[in-house]
C-alpha cells in the first residue's frame, strides 16, 4: 500500500512540474497559459471532454487577463477566474480527471506565486 502511495505521489509531483513551466515561484503574473494537448493526455480526455475542456481553458486565460488589468478589484477576479475554471472543469470532467486536475491547478498557482486567500 505505501508503494501504491508513493507512486501516485511521484506522478503527481512528475505532472505537476511538467505543467507548471519553472519550479520557482516568479512575481510575473501567470496569463492562464495551458497546455491542453499536455492536459488531456494527463488526464485522458475523451475527444468531446477535450474540446470542452479546450473551450475551458480559452475562457479562463481570457479571465485572467481581465483580473491582470483591473487593479482594484484584481484578487477578487482572479479569485472568481480560479474558482469558475474549477466550477466548470467539475462539470465536465469525472471525479478522478477533477481531483488530478485541482491538485495540477493548485500546483501551478503556487509556483506562479498565486496564492488565493
């Protein structure tokens, strides 16, 4: 059993830093950027979830633009961009593909140096 653990631990961390580009957190803002053909093969997507998930990530780098241009009200719509990616990936994905995929975006945010609060 804690071979089985440390396995999935080792893939976790392996994708995590696949996708997260760069193992130190930067003070750039993260654009949203995502690897959708990376993700899928991660995740192995089917071809309808892959073109949804696709649809997903344009809408989340588009929200994340908004949030980086607005200084106000900037952790609120990144906060609000984070939590409606999740909302919609829970949607679309079955409950293994979401737990691997919010651990990856949890993963990605901290390396970019996002923390939500």
């Amino acid at each position: 059993m804690k071979k089985l653990g440390l396995t999935l631990m080792a893939v976790f961390c392996l994708a995590a830093s696949t996708f997260a580009a760069g193992n130190q957190p930067t003070t750039a803002k993260w654009e949203g950027n995502i690897n959708v053909s990376k993700l899928s093969k991660y995740l192995k997507l089917s071809s309808n979830q892959s073109e949804e998930v696709a649809n997903i990530c344009d809408y989340f780098t588009e929200q994340l633009g908004k949030a980086s241009n607005n200084s106000k009200k900037q952790n609120e719509l990144l906060k609000n961009a984070v939590y409606g990616n999740l909302k919609l990936m829970k949607k679309t994905l079955t409950k293994e593909q979401y737990s691997k995929y919010a651990t990856l975006l949890n993963i990605t945010l901290r390396n970019k140096g996002i923390e939500l609060e």
